[in-house]
C-alpha cells in the first residue's frame, strides 16, 4: 500500500476538522512565508492570497504579544460580522487558518484547532 504525501495528510486532517467541528467552514494551513501547503477553502478563495495574509496576520500578532509582553502567542482572532478567521501558530514557520461560522461554539473551534495544529506539527 502506498503510504500518503504529506500534503495529502494534511488535506485529511483539515478535511476531518470541519467534519469534526461542523462551526469550523473552511480551513487551510500555510508557511510564514507565505505559501499555500494544504488547503479545505471555499473553490472562488485566491489562495495565495490567503495564504500571505494568513502568514502576515499571524507574524503581526508574534510581534505584538512580544511588543506588549504578552507571553507567547496562542492566536489571532479576527471578528467580522459574518463570522471569525481564527489563526494559531502550528509549529515552526507554519500557520492554521480555521474560518468559522458568526454563532460558532468558540470554545469548540479553539479546542479542535489547538488539537489540529499540534497534528499539522506532526506531520511537517
């Protein structure tokens, strides 16, 4: 049997976050370089793009706690009114992006993206 890429383990594990934490719409995780690794986002999403601003968000928030002494980084939430972009730091250099529903369960969403990034450290 043919043992999967990790690009393709990753696409799994994404795949099994929204299916696990039906508040959770779509996810990706991407480098702090910018580039796209694995992505579960909607077809009309520019990936790339996501991917940079991801990246960019994610770096802007390590600077900031690190700015204002806040310890080390958990995440970066984003509040618009149709719902969250929740981003966490997933090991060295990668970011997990989650978009989620306005109602979301938080404590769900951040509980199962904390158990996935620790996946995706994993796996990379």
């Amino acid at each position: 049997m043919r043992r999967k890429s990790k690009v393709q383990e990753l696409q799994d594990l994404l795949e099994n976050l929204e299916a696990t934490t039906p508040d959770i719409e779509a996810s990706a995780v991407a480098s702090v370089d910018g580039l796209m690794i694995a992505s579960a986002l909607p077809q009309d999403t520019a990936k790339d793009r996501a991917a940079t601003m991801s990246a960019a968000m994610l770096l802007l928030g390590e600077r900031t706690a690190t700015e204002f002494a806040r310890g080390e980084l958990s995440e970066v939430y984003i509040i618009g009114e149709n719902g969250y972009v929740v981003l966490m730091a997933s090991g060295e250099g990668v970011v997990l992006t989650a978009l989620a529903r306005k109602d979301a369960e938080q404590e769900s969403v951040f509980l199962n993206m904390k158990k996935t990034a620790e996946e995706v450290t994993r796996i990379l």
